[in-house]
C-alpha cells in the first residue's frame, strides 16, 4: 500500500483544536508531531493503540511493521480490527492502516509486511525520530534496542500479559538501555505468555497509553517531564508501582557502553524460528527471503488440500489440526503446532528447501 500523503492541519477550530489547547502541547508542538517521524513495531494488542493515539494526534508519519494477519481471536483486544479482517485473513499492518486512514487522512501511513529481523531492522528504523514497541517477545525488543543505541534513537518499550503490564522509555545516551536492565532474554519456557496466563483488554490499553504520553513528549521537546522509571501495573489486584531504573546504565553493557550490537551482526546461519504468543504456531523466516507469486503456489498446493488466496497470503489446510500460512517473501506460519522441529520438517516438505 502506498504512503498517504498530505497537509497537516493545525488551525484552532480544526480536528487538533482540543489538543493545541493543552498548554504543553499549543501550536508549537502540534507543528511538532506534524513534522516527526515515528515506527511502531508490531500492530497486535499494544501496537493498535499506540497506532490509533499516534495517528488521531496527528503524528505525520507513521510507519507500521508487523508480519501477521488478523484473526478471530484477535478482536477481544486488537481494536482496529474487526470481522471482516479476520474472515479474510488481512494482514494486521494493512487492516491498521485503511483504519487509521479513515480516522486522519491528512498524515503519511506506510504499512510494512514483514517480520522485522537483522537483515531488516535497520532499514525499517533508523530514518525515523521514535520507535514505539508493540511486540510481543524480547528477541525483537533487544533488536529495537540495538538499533536505538547504534543509531542514537529513542525508544518506548512496553509489555503486558494477563492483567500485568510494564512501560519503560529509553533515551540512548541519557537512561539505560534494555540490556543493561535485563541483560539478555528470557529463557524459552521461563516467561508468561498470553498462551499460559492470558490477557484482558484494559491493561493494553494502560500500557500503551502510558506508552503515547511518553511519546507525545518526546515529541514536542518536552524531556522534563518524561518518567524515568520502569513503571508496572497489575489492574486486576490493584497494583501499580514505578521503579527507579536511573542508576542502571552499566559502563560494560554490551549496546550501549561497547557498541556490540549482537542481535544486529548475530550470525544467521540458518533459518529463524519462533513460537507465536497466543497463538499455537511457529514462524519460520527463511535465511535468504525469496519472491514467491502466491497465485503460482496456490495452484501447485491445491491438489494437497484446501487453500485460501488473498494478495497478502496463502493458507493451505494440510490437515484438521495443521495449516501452513506463506508471505510472497517465503516466510510461513505453521499453525496447529508449538513444535520447531515438526514446523521445520512441515516446512521443508511442502516448500523444498
């Protein structure tokens, strides 16, 4: 889809006339996120909100990464999605932006279709001013973070699971970065999940507003006031709490103090593979990303089972409980299964290589 291009307005009477009366904000700082650049990664649960706050406030360019389509269990908390999208398997990032189109025709939206790895990462990332997480895994937080401290680009980290969420902004240079707080990801299995604990709507809806704020002062200039502590919330048994993390920043961290940006120059000997939050699935990105015509593929799969075509995507129905999904870019989601050794040899048997 191409970027949507146009004037941003900014009389008092207009569509931004409540937000220029907020003191902090005036004028000045709506001629501000007219002109910033930010990237949201992921447009699932957080991403959503973080793009619907983005794109109303008038923010001029949004860029929106994510790799996956809508589905059914998506709409209990991804709010810019509905039915429709999931009964025709639109990808999130495309679904996103029709919606917010819709809502501020006057901004840039690019939506970007991928899975955002190292060979990618810094494309998608270093031209613009902010970067919002709405990913769901540390893998990619720690890619985001590389290329924040590489590239000397704020960042706004964010996460929930069940009724429990976090915030933390991170400003290369002046706070710590994410891996001087947690050093390295969580091992596989040790972490909750919305697979394990679930998650209710409202605390997205926290986090990622609390994201937003943040946001919106970073991008009007208004680095006083921003919160410098880790920030957590559990809404369910009403906690909340706000960590002092200034004192974190470490001289031997590996990004920020060393300049080693290990998950940007990590050795990509073979395919990646990941388990889906939620979602009972394995994400296999291939090592070199190919160009497959789908309408070609659609054809040779037919005689293995049901398929589902739409410019985006292609399912195959390889079973009751097995689906493969492939991208034009031979990335495939096997669905049905948490098994990277079972996706692999799915993989390798109905794409060849």
């Amino acid at each position: 889809m191409d970027p949507i291009e146009s004037t941003i307005e900014t009389a008092p009477s207009g569509r931004y006339s409540r937000q220029l009366l907020f003191a902090p904000i005036g004028e000045q700082g709506q001629s501000k996120l007219g002109d910033a650049r930010v990237a949201i990664v992921g447009m699932g649960a957080l991403g959503t909100v973080l793009a619907n706050h983005m794109a109303r406030a008038g923010v001029g360019f949004l860029r929106l990464i994510d790799r996956d389509f809508v589905e059914a269990s998506n709409l209990q908390r991804q709010m810019l999605y509905d039915e429709a999208d999931a009964a025709s398997s639109e990808p999130k990032a495309i679904a996103a932006a029709k919606r917010l189109q819709q809502a501020n025709s006057q901004i840039t939206i690019e939506p970007v279709v991928t899975d955002l790895n190292a060979i990618n990462a810094e494309a998608l990332l270093s031209d613009v001013g902010l970067i919002l997480d709405g990913t769901d895994n540390f893998s990619v937080r720690f890619l985001i973070n590389d290329v924040s401290a590489k590239h000397s680009i704020p960042w706004i980290y964010g996460g929930a699971v069940s009724s429990r969420g976090v915030s933390l902004t991170i400003i290369p240079g002046v706070t710590p970065c994410l891996r001087c707080i947690f050093g390295q990801a969580p091992a596989q299995g040790t972490a909750e999940t919305c697979d394990t604990a679930g998650v209710i709507g409202p605390i997205i809806h926290t986090v990622a507003s609390h994201q937003s704020t943040e946001a919106f002062k970073l991008l009007v200039g208004a680095t006083e006031q921003l919160n410098r502590k880790m920030v957590h919330w559990d809404l369910w048994y009403n906690q909340h709490a706000a960590v002092d993390v200034s004192k974190a920043r470490k001289a031997d961290c590996p990004a920020c103090a060393m300049e080693r940006y290990e998950y940007l120059e990590q050795d990509l000997a073979e395919d990646t593979m990941q388990s889906l939050c939620g979602r009972n699935s394995v994400q296999i990105q291939p090592l070199h990303p190919g160009s497959f015509d789908l309408v070609e593929w659609a054809d040779k799969w037919r005689p293995l089972g049901a398929v589902e075509l739409n410019p985006f995507l292609l399912k195959l129905q390889v079973s009751e409980v097995i689906t493969l999904v492939l991208f034009p870019d031979g990335r495939i989601l096997v669905q049905g299964t948490n098994d990277p050794v079972q996706a692999k040899s799915l993989y390798s048997r109905y794409i060849g290589m």
